[in-house]
C-alpha cells in the first residue's frame, strides 16, 4: 500500500535549497573510551552558537551507517546545532571507516563482522554510554541540555541502531536482547535496512512506541558485499514499529548514500535538496514530538512535495497522542 502510494512523478516546480550561510556553531571531538567493555567512543558534538536562544537545548544523539565515522552527516549537525538543538555523532569503533580499510579481498569478511548481531548491539551500548557521558555530572554541557529532550537518530545501520535504543528486541536461544534507552523519547530513522535474519519484523519492533520519523527515497537500494536491500525494506520497517506516532517521508529518486555528506550521489541537483530537506523535517517532526504542533511539519511536507513520492502526514495531537496510550505502553 505504502509503495502504491509512490507518485508517478513530481510538480513542475522548482524547489532551491537556501543558499549555505555561515553557522556559528560550535564542534568539540570528545574521545572517550568505555573502561567496562575495554572499547573506544569517539563523538563529535555540534552545539548552538552563543547567539542561539538562552535555556536548555534539545539533544540528538545520532548514529552513523555502515563504514563511516563521526566526522560524517556533518550537514545534519551543523543545521540541527544553527537551530538550537545540539548534536551528537557517535562513532562505532567496529562497523566505522576501518571497515574498508585493509586487504581488499577481506572486505566481505569485515562487513560480516560488522554487520553481526554483537556488533549491533554494541553500537546500542556505544549510544547510551556517549549519552551517559554528554549527561554526567563532570561534563561541561549537561546543565544546558534538556533531558525531557532527547532524541535518537541514525542512517542506515545507524537507523537499526536507533531502533534498538528506542525499544527493538531479538530473541536468542529463548533469551530476549534488548538494549532500550528509556531517556529517548523520539526517533528519527533515516533509510533502515531490515534487521538481517529476523524473519518476523513485527515482533523485533511491536515494542519500539517512542514517536518516529521515517526518511528514505524511491531509489533507497543499499547494495553492500553479500547485502542487499531494496526500499521496500525501509517501508516494512516502518509500517511495522509498534506505534501510530510515526510520520514516513519517501523523496522521489535519490539513493541510499544521497542522506551522507556525499555531494553527488542521487543527482547534483537532488542531493542538496534532500540534504536540506532532510534536515529541517526531522526539526519539524520534533515540534510534532514535543510541543504537539503538527504546523511545521505540514508546511514542511507543502515546501518540499514537488520532490516528495510520500509527503508525511502529523499524527492526531491530544492527550492520546501527548502520552503513549495504554496498549503502547503495555509494550514498553
């Protein structure tokens, strides 16, 4: 139904991105390192500019994909923290850039690596401990972040990731593997891949009941050493996270890469778009998410429909929607 609802082709009207302006936006590397499990968290923080409104921000702890780094996605934090919401990019010592480094004959064998279900789980570990940290009483920041605020985001492994922390469990050897966050109270799930080896999606997601934003495109295909994954996956996951509190956006064309910092990939002219576009929905989904307005997100899906296939829609705002209702709670 979702791929149904694909248009066959988009407005006639042109749509430019805003030209890039100076952001006064502050970026510290943290290099920490999780004593516990003996293994590294480098992070990247974007953080709002002096001149940003007084008070605690917002804080999205993002997740990168397969084979990148913290230095990645650096269009999302740099927009997020010009706006007022701080930005966390985590890297994951074990699926990061090193994946395709080395021997090239090996690379298969370091995606698998990658890609296993110690690893993930790992990278679900690698967010909470950054948040533990960004939080702790020690650091600089944490008397200015709001923590009724804080959001998780990914792209591709880093949307799986995403989901693990905002609730998705596995059940091994009758042994349910669940690495849920409670402090994140929204999602923002750009291009997920299926969760690999899971044949019931419903049940490893019934649980996730936090709000998600949903991000992929037409051409959304993740083509990997011994993976593939066409769009349809994206969809699935959607349709089956365990909440109505959830808004999907589908850009026309495109590609899996077109949401990096990669300034080709999808069309030269596409890729600032979605870049763009990328950005400012995920702030205007929050708005829906925290403040109950579902205006900007309306005016968003309007701004960008000539490259939308599926322009997202608010979920109803009330007191059913304000707090999880009953049955998602029950899940949680």
């Amino acid at each position: 139904m979702l791929v149904g609802g694909f248009a066959a082709g988009v407005a006639a009207r042109t749509i430019r991105p805003a030209a890039a302006a100076p952001e006064d936006v502050r970026i510290a590397d943290l290099d920490w390192v999780d004593a516990r499990r003996d293994r590294r968290v480098p992070a990247r923080l974007y953080w709002p500019s002096a001149a940003a409104p007084a008070g605690s921000v917002p804080l999205i702890v993002f997740s990168h994909g397969l084979g990148q780094s913290r230095t990645g996605y650096s269009y999302l934090g740099r927009h997020w923290a010009a706006r007022g919401t701080a930005s966390l990019h985590v890297q994951h010592v074990g699926s990061d850039r090193s994946v395709w480094a080395g021997n090239p004959f090996e690379v298969l064998d370091r995606v698998n690596v990658a890609a296993d279900e110690r690893e993930a789980l790992a990278r679900a570990a690698d967010v909470s401990f950054a948040l533990d940290r960004i939080l702790d009483a020690n650091s600089a920041f944490a008397a200015f972040i709001d923590r009724s605020r804080l959001v998780a985001a990914g792209h591709s492994y880093g949307a799986n990731t995403t989901l693990i922390v905002g609730g998705a469990r596995v059940v091994r050897d009758g042994r349910t593997l669940d690495r849920r966050d409670p402090r994140f109270k929204v999602g923002i799930v750009v291009s997920a891949p299926p969760f690999y080896g899971e044949r019931d999606l419903n049940a490893v997601l019934a649980a996730v009941t936090m709000p998600t934003f949903h991000v992929t495109a037409t051409e959304d295909v993740i083509a990997l050493p011994g993976r593939r994954s066409p769009v349809q996956d994206r969809l699935d996951v959607y349709a089956a996270v365990g909440t109505t509190r959830k808004a999907l956006a589908v850009f026309q064309g495109g590609s899996h890469s077109i949401f990096t910092d990669r300034a080709l990939t999808g069309g030269v002219t596409l890729n600032p778009q979605v870049k763009q576009a990328t950005a400012e929905g995920a702030l205007a989904f929050l708005d829906l998410a925290f403040r109950g307005d579902p205006s900007p997100l309306a005016s968003w899906s309007e701004t960008w429909r000539p490259i939308l296939a599926v322009a997202p829609t608010a979920y109803p705002v009330g007191e059913s929607s304000r707090n999880p209702s009953r049955r998602d709670r029950s899940r949680s």
